[in-house]
C-alpha cells in the first residue's frame, strides 16, 4: 500500500433499471432481475424502438427542489438522488472546516446528452422558434453532476468530473482513493453517473455494430452484443479511522486501484492492457491472486471485449483464474458508459458484504474462449475475502478497483 491511511465506505446510493435505493437494487441483482426492455425513441413523428434498460418512474422531486429541476439534466438529477442517498446513509455531518475537507469526484461518459440531443431537435426541426434552453450550457457540461452534487450537500472542498468513456466512474472512484490515503481530503462522494439512451446516441453506437438486437449475453455463446442502460451510484469515503470514530456502518474497504493504456486502438480492447491495470491493482492493495474471491466483470456482451477481458483475467491471476466466479452484471441493467463502474462497484460491495456472488443473465452456454466461472443465470452463496471491479474503455483506457471486506 501507498499509505497507512485505510479507506472506507460508510453511505451508499443508487439510481438504475433495476433499483432506484440500494434495497431494491441489492434485492433484484441477486435475483438476477432484468432491467433491459425494448424502449421507444421518437424521431421526425415516427417510433423507433432499441433494446435499452431505462431508468423508469424516475421522480426528481424526491431528492430536488422541483423549481430547480428543470436546470439540470437527466445525467444531473441521477447523480443528485444517488449522491443524497449515500450521504444520508453515510450518517456524515459536515461543518464549515469539514465540508472544505471533503471533496465530490465522479465520472461520466457523455455528460447532458439528453439536453443536447433536446437542443438540436428543437433547433433544426422548429424552424418558427430557434431558441434553446437558457441553462442549456449549464445542464449539458460533463461537470455539471459534480457541481450539483457539491452545491446540494454544501460540500465546498475539491469537486471535479473524470470523463474516460466506460472507465470514468472507476478512475474517479481511484483518484478519489488516492486523494483520501495522502491527507488531501478526509471524506468525499464520488461515483458516476450517466443518461445517454437518446435517439441520436443509441444510432450512434448501432453504426458500430455493437449492439445486441435483444438483451446482452456476457461471456455466452451466440453473444451478440451490448445494450445500454443510464443511472448512477454513489459512495461516500472516508478513512477507517473516522469512520470507526463516529461509530458508522463500514460496507467494505477500497484497497487498491489499478490503470493503464493500452496505447494501441481507439476501439479494439487489449490483453496486456487490461492485465496491467489487474496487476496494478492487487499491487496497490497489497493483495495476491490467491487473495481473489471474486471478479465484476466488464463484460459488455461483445464477442471481442468479453474474450480480451477472459484472457486478460488469466494473464494477471493465473492459475486462480479459473477458481474465481465473475460475473457480469451489465447482462441486468445493461452497459451505463461512464456510470458503469460506479454501478458495478455497488454490485461488487454488495457482493463481498453478502457472500453472494451475483449471476450472469443470459447466458446461453460456455464460448470456447471464455472459458471461465461466469455464475450462470442464478446467484450462487460464495464466501469473499476481497474482490475486483474491472472497467475497460474505447481509447485504451483500463481501471479496476479492489475492494476488501469490512472487518468486524
């Protein structure tokens, strides 16, 4: 380890397809609940449907000032919900010289894509009104999360977004760990957040040919690939010290946060690469493969990513790979971009606190090449020591996290 400074989850929040409070969504990822549907998108009069997973019946005003919801996006309103509920979890109270030592750092793929999209159609499709939203710039700028989150919980220390496509939340998730162990800050919120199911997005990555024309079948044979999903989780951080000072519920200890670039293809994932950023991790956490209980996988559900993501594992764990159960939780509530890794590394705390390895949905029967333990279809009860968050991005970019079990 970097530092003696130990770092610890007290409050947890979310927002997604199959949860919007951590009950609910503890409860339906055990249950291997389905959040993907065939979602309607409306574009010059006509229906167009995309396998999405939706956040549904979404009410802003439960956590926001109704006269202000109307300034913030939808990627916005996601993070200020799961951000409010972490922080009420957390049980934390924040005074003057300690809302200056606590920080927010969350990540996002896209930012306020609903805003833009929202801005152009006006734009190019009503032709008798070119006006656009006042608080267009302010609702669509990829800070624009952290800045709320910051502004709604009277949090005045460092606040910033982390934008690396799929990786964002869990790089922010590790910058925020680092900050925490040298003494920068003492507590922060930090997670990502994402609303991206909009018309022009889901063409955009349909021109890839990436997506699954039903549900996504991580790691399964006749996998056809991703389906996006939108929401957010949030963390509160702070050193076990305090957090045993003030007599808070510990979920689990961030212990070590890996990354690398695999400097090859903007879009084409990479062995060595995402092996890096496995080996970086344990490194930091000062744990051995042996130490590995279990994997969240990246998972998306293509044929190339889940492959890489398969060898890269037993590049790093060896022998222990094929002993650990991983699973892909994006088979249930689909592939959040840049709020991925936040929504997962609840799956994964959840998992190490319960000793519950969740499933993989889907899945239709072993690949050849994915030749793993990937907890097919039904949870299964699996004691976890220590566990890894995987988050692998377009451009290269990797990140993992490892998370131990609280102790006591």
């Amino acid at each position: 380890m970097n530092s003696s400074r130990r770092i610890v989850v007290t409050g947890m929040g979310v927002v997604s397809s199959i949860g919007q409070d951590v009950a609910m969504f503890r409860q339906n990822l055990f249950a291997g609940k389905n959040g993907v549907e065939s979602a309607s998108f409306f574009y010059r009069g006509g229906e167009v449907k995309f396998p999405a997973a939706p956040v549904k019946e979404f009410d802003a005003a439960r956590f926001i000032d109704p006269k202000k919801i109307s300034m913030l996006d939808r990627f916005s309103q996601f993070a200020v919900a799961a951000a409010r509920q972490a922080f009420d979890d957390s049980g934390l109270s924040l005074m003057p010289e300690t809302a200056a030592r606590t920080a927010v750092i969350t990540g996002t793929g896209v930012g306020g894509q609903n805003t833009l999209e929202e801005s152009y159609m006006k734009l190019l499709d009503n032709t008798s009104s070119p006006r656009v939203h006042p608080f267009t710039i302010p609702r669509l700028m990829a800070n624009a999360g952290s800045s709320q989150i910051s502004m709604d919980l009277g949090i005045t220390g460092p606040g910033f977004t982390v934008a690396s496509a799929c990786a964002s939340a869990v790089h922010a998730m590790g910058v925020t760990l680092h900050m925490l162990r040298s003494g920068l800050i003492d507590a922060a919120v930090t997670g990502g957040s994402e609303s991206c199911l909009t018309f022009g997005t889901l063409k955009g990555w349909e021109a890839l040919r990436v997506m699954a024309p039903d549900v996504p079948r991580p790691f399964s044979a006749n996998r056809a690939g991703m389906v996006l999903g939108e929401g957010a989780a949030m963390f509160v951080l702070e050193t076990l010290e305090a957090a045993r000072a003030r007599g808070a519920t510990i979920y689990a200890e961030f212990a070590g946060f890996g990354m690398s670039s695999d400097a090859k293809d903007i879009t084409s994932p990479d062995v060595g690469g995402a092996s890096r950023a496995i080996v970086n991790a344990l490194k930091d956490a000062g744990l051995n493969p042996d130490d590995v209980d279990y994997i969240n996988a990246h998972g998306t559900g293509t044929r190339i990513n889940d492959l890489t993501e398969t060898a890269a594992i037993k590049v790093a764990l060896g022998d222990r790979a094929k002993r650990i159960p991983v699973s892909s939780s994006k088979s249930m509530f689909g592939h959040a971009l840049g709020a991925a890794g936040a929504l997962e590394m609840l799956a994964t705390i959840l998992a190490v606190r319960e000793g519950v390895a969740p499933p993989t949905m889907n899945y239709l029967g072993p690949d050849p090449e994915c030749d793993l333990d990937y907890v097919p279809n039904a949870a299964r009860p699996h004691p976890i020591r220590a566990a890894l968050n995987n988050s692998f991005a377009f451009g290269g970019l990797n990140a993992v996290l490892a998370v131990r079990k609280a102790e006591g």
